[in-house]
C-alpha cells in the first residue's frame, strides 16, 4: 500500500489527508525550516518564518495558526530585523563612521528596503536594506570626508556589521 492510498483509506480515529493537504503542511514545514537555517547566514529568517506562517494561516483559514500567534510573529519579527539593523550600525561605527554617517546607514536602509519589497518580496527587503544602508553612509561619508578610501571601508562596516 502507498503512501498515497494510506491517507485516503479512512480508519475511524485517524486523521484522513490529502494530498494537497499533505503537500502543503510538508512545504510550510520546510520552509520554516529555511527561514531558521537563513538566520545562521545573516538573512531575515524571522521574515520567512512569518510569511510561510501567514500564508499557511490564511490557507486553513486561521485556524491551525490564530491571529493572535501571528501578531505575535510580526512584533518578533519587527524586534529581531531592528536588532539587526541596529547591529550593522555599530559594526559601521567600528570603522571609524561618522554620527551622520550611522543616521545615513539606519534610514538608508528603512528607505532601500521599503522601495526594493514590492520588485522581489522578501528578497528585495533584504537587498534593499543591504544596498541602501551601503548607499547612505558611502554618500554621507563621500561628503563629509571627501575620501573614497574610508567611505568605501564605512559603508563595507555597515554591510558586514
């Protein structure tokens, strides 16, 4: 007997799937699964996390996940990406950033990420957070110093930071 005939065969106490049904619970599974391994790699796990959740709650009709569970994600998720956001700042600030230049990274990457989500998802918020922190804090630093040398290294800091 197949896997396949083992959840359409109905036994009275079990819990009869089916394959969609078996699909979809397989591919949230997994994906919660990317979304944790992602943070290891310094993307938005929490993000992903959140989506798969949302998309897995508006499927069964937010009743396998509730609406108080995902207004939960949400402020997680908002607290961790901030934490982040905050933790590249400082590491731009190791390298010898100005003040304004950590302001340039903090609303350079707020700007990026709003402007970049709506092209690529949740790709485009990790991109454009990424470049528009790079963006901010290379223009403040070009102006404020006038060397390219250590703005480029400041807005690497924020990167890497």
């Amino acid at each position: 007997m197949g896997i396949i005939q083992a959840f359409q065969k109905e036994k009275e106490g079990e819990m009869n799937l089916s394959l969609a049904e078996v699909v979809g619970v397989t591919a949230f599974i997994l994906i919660l699964f990317l979304g944790l391994f992602s943070t290891i790699f310094g993307f938005p796990g929490t993000v992903i996390i959140l989506g798969a959740a949302l998309i897995y709650s508006c499927i069964t009709g937010f009743q396998a996940i509730g609406i108080k569970i995902i207004l939960c994600l949400i402020v997680i998720s908002v607290i961790a990406e901030s934490i982040e956001f905050l933790l590249g700042a400082a590491g731009a600030k190791k390298l010898y950033t100005t003040k304004r230049g950590v302001i340039a990274a903090i609303l350079g990457g707020i700007a990026g990420a709003v402007l970049l989500t709506p092209f690529f998802l949740g790709l485009g918020t990790i991109l454009g957070a990424l470049l528009g922190s790079f963006i901010g804090i290379y223009l403040i630093e070009i102006i404020e110093e006038n060397k390219m040398k250590s703005s480029a290294r400041a807005s690497l800091g924020a990167l890497i930071g």
